[in-house]
C-alpha cells in the first residue's frame, strides 16, 4: 500500500516536472528602483548607485527617456548595445533564443 501511493506521488511529480519542462520560460523582468542609479563604465562593467534628490535636476539635464520596447545586450565582443527594432516573433517568442 504505502509503495502504491509512494510510485503514484513520484508519478505524478514526474509528470508535472515534464510540464513545466516543456513550456518556454517567460522573460524575467529587471527590478529597477526610482532611488537608484545604473551604470554601464568604460570598463565595461555594470554597477549602482544609491541617489539622492537634491541635484535630481542636473542628473535629468542630459538624460533622454528609453522608448519602450528597447532591448538591450552584450555582444561577443563586451560592448553594451540596444535595439528597439522587433525582436519577438509574432507569437511572442523571443526571435534570438539560442535554438535558432
């Protein structure tokens, strides 16, 4: 009886671990924070900055707005780059995954 129910849970886990195995992983989204500040160096290194808002002003002074719908990533060579022509099929999957 108990090797019974032991073969059905471990059946039944199986089952669901081949579900979630088969459907595509959604795209994580990136926490950003309004108090923080991010940075990609000329080292190429990404960091952060905790902000204040007394020279809020003067940080907003040369920024310009990101469209939505921007993508970006490092290309072989270490550079930082951003598209924001398509990048998704349209079923919505992402058209650079690394089975294509």
């Amino acid at each position: 009886m108990i090797r019974t129910k032991t073969l059905l849970i471990a059946a039944a886990l199986g089952t669901l671990a081949g579900t979630a195995w088969a459907q595509a992983a959604a795209p994580a989204p990136w926490v950003l924070s309004p108090d923080m500040g991010y940075g990609y160096g000329k080292d190429g290194k990404t960091f952060s900055y905790k902000m204040g808002t007394s020279n809020a002003g003067l940080l907003l002074k040369g920024a310009r707005k990101v469209p939505k719908g921007t993508l970006f990533f490092i290309g072989q060579n270490g550079q930082l780059y951003m598209r924001t022509a398509p990048y998704l099929d349209g079923d919505g999957t992402f058209m650079f995954g690394p089975d294509q």
